[in-house]
C-alpha cells in the first residue's frame, strides 16, 4: 500500500496496530488513520528535524521533545526514568516518534513487531502504544469518543482540529504536510498537558529606545529651535515619488501558487474471496488479499473440526493448517487503485472438516465359543 508522504515502514505500523487492536480490543473501532494524523502531527511519522524511518520502522537519530521543565509553553516533568529513555536525569523529555513521555510509556509499552522488546523510538511499536493509549476512551467510531481521545493525548484544543483534519484526509485518500511552524507547538506526547505561560510585554514608551531619560528634560530649547526648518517637510518632499507605489506595483500581478489537484474520491465494493486463510501483515488474508477483520469475527461453531472450542485466531489457524478452503465477503474502501480499508462483512467455510472423536482405548471383549455335543447316537 502506497500513499504520497507517508514512508511504508509507517503505513505499515499504523496498520498493523490498528489490525491487533481490532483482535484484542473489537469495541475500540480505532481505525489506521487517527494514528497516522498523529504520526504526522507529532513527528512527520518519524522523520521531523532530519531524522530518517528505516525498514524496519526504527527512527534515526532518536526524536526527542523539548526538555519539560515549565519554562515557555510546555509542562513541569520531572524525571521519571533516570534518564533511561530521554536522557535526561532531572526532567522528562517526550521520546520517539509518538512522543511519549517516559512515564506515559512504562504505563502503555508495547511490541508491535514482535521482536521482544518496547521501544518508543521504533515506530512499530510506539504506534501499537498509542493505539492502547486511544482505546482507553471508549468506542472510537463515535466522533466525540475520538476527539476527546485525542485531546487525553495532548490536551490542546488546536492539536484535536489538526490530527482530525489529518485523519479526514488520509482517510479520503489526501496526501497532507505538516506546517513547519506547528511541530514546536504540539509536539508533547500523551501526557504531557500543554500549559503555556503567557508574558505580555511591556507597552514600549513613546520614543524609547532613541534617547537617554537625561537628554528629553534638558534640550527642549534645543529641541524647538528647529522648528523652522524641521525635518518633517523634508520628509513630505519625497511624497511626489514615495516608495509605497512602487512596494505596491507587484502585489497585483504576483504568480499565484498552482492549486493542489483534487484528491481521488473513494471507491466502495464488496469482493468476495475464496481460498485458504494465510496470516498477513498482522491479519488475515484469503487469496493473497487482505479479509479485514477478520479474527474478530464471532466464531459460532467449530470450523477446523478438531473437536474444540477455540478463538476466532485459533480456528483459522486450524483451517490454514489443514488446507480447508474459505470464503469471505470484504467491503472495500478504494483510492486511487489502492486498498485503503477492509472490512470482513461475512465468513463461512463450504466443507468444513467434521469432528471425528478419538475411538475408545478400552478393547471389545471377544466372545468365548461355546462347545457344541454331539448329538446321541451319532459317531
């Protein structure tokens, strides 16, 4: 899956965790693209101030926010973790490229890629942290769950409108960039609450800065005698020629910026896939084609026939294993020839294996045969 902006160790991050969460928490309804409108506000998914996204999602140099010391717009954080993340042993610094805070990270740590460790500044992982960090605020698919979500990952009223309006584009298949000017106003991290200090300069005296407080008081004989020949009507003789028309000369006729192409509407279809399920890319595909959702669906009976009760997770398991075909119905969502979301609308197996019960260890008795005598007077 491909998208203008986004590098592929990214899209695949955000949706893989999007698709475990789907497994492990099916009431969130956390869709791909609310991470990737935060990857995008917090760090540019992964790549803010030079850094690069390698392969296999970590992020180079390490990304880390500004130092939580109270001072300008940012929280008080002390240190929570020695140092261990961010290294810094006196206050907290949000790491990695989700911005978490240390403390917030020791809390929601996860493995998205299965390699056996936590580590914030992989995006694999730190993707399948925030997406744990989100669910916590209910079912997602509610637009007011998921702006309140949002707001709980960094309490700005600003940072809801901005990750929204990002998720709205990747959803509709719109490629946005992050305003440069933005990135040092939200990139805290979940929790670490914006609370700007606001100082209001001093209104500037008329004409400080020009004179000693000394010389306003004692040249104000000075300071008329020029009146006859003061500077001002100098300074109208240029008004037959000022220099404000010819600042204004070009602003009529500047070349306007090309305007962005529309983005392609989305197409929505229902295909219907038929073979053995194969894990992919976190999930579950059925002829080489993502099945959406596909381990969490209801399982109402035993498809593998191996007599046991099991997960959605396991049953499929089961099937792939024994070869058993499936067929699935998966609406799809479209955009420019690409798959951007799957849904798993219906699922049975044509000929399922049958539960065979094991036969009974304990032997049949064997009939003992009776002997026959012979009848009297027969030799």
């Amino acid at each position: 899956m491909k998208f203008d902006g986004i590098p592929a160790p990214a899209v695949r991050a955000y949706h893989a965790a999007a698709a475990t969460l789907a497994r492990s928490q099916p009431t969130c309804g956390l869709r791909w693209y609310v991470l990737a409108g935060i990857g995008l506000a917090e760090s540019d998914h992964g790549r803010v101030g030079g850094s690069v996204i390698t392969a296999n999602g970590q992020s180079f140099p390490h990304i880390l926010g500004p130092v939580l010391d109270g001072r300008g717009p940012v929280a008080a954080i002390a240190d929570s973790d020695r140092g261990h993340l961010d290294g810094n042993t006196r206050w907290d610094r949000a790491v990695g490229p989700m911005q978490f805070i240390p403390q917030t990270w020791a809390a929601v740590a996860a493995d998205g890629d299965g390699n056996g460790v936590a580590n914030p500044n992989d995006l694999d992982d730190a993707a399948l942290a925030a997406g744990r960090y989100l669910c916590s605020g209910g079912d997602l698919r509610d637009p007011s769950a998921l702006a309140a979500a949002v707001r709980g990952y960094n309490d700005s009223r600003e940072y809801v409108i901005l990750v929204t309006a990002y998720a709205n584009a990747y959803r509709t298949g719109a490629y946005p960039s992050v305003p440069a000017q933005l990135l040092g106003h939200v990139r805290h991290g979940p929790g670490a609450p914006l609370t700007p200090k606001r100082h209001r300069p001093k209104p500037a005296r008329p004409g400080a800065g020009s004179h000693t407080p000394k010389q306003p008081h004692q040249p104000k004989p000075h300071q008329q005698k020029p009146k006859p020949h003061p500077p001002k009507p100098h300074q109208q003789k240029p008004k037959p020629h000022p220099p404000k028309p010819h600042q204004q000369k070009p602003k009529p006729h500047p070349p306007k910026p090309p305007k962005p192409p529309k983005p392609p509407k989305p197409v929505h279809k229902r295909v219907v896939l038929t073979g053995v399920p194969q894990p992919c890319d976190g999930g579950w595909c059925v002829d080489e084609t993502d099945a959406g959702d596909l381990a969490a669906w209801a399982r109402v009976k035993d498809y593998d026939g191996d007599c046991t009760e099991e997960t959605m997770n396991a049953e499929l398991r089961g099937l792939a294993a024994a070869g058993t075909s499936v067929r699935v119905s998966v609406a799809q969502t479209i955009i420019a020839h690409e798959v951007t979301d799957a849904r798993t609308v219906r699922f049975e197996v044509p000929d399922p294996p049958v539960c065979e019960p094991p036969p009974d260890p304990t032997p049949t008795p064997t009939p003992t045969p009776t002997p026959t005598t012979p009848a009297p007077g027969t030799d």
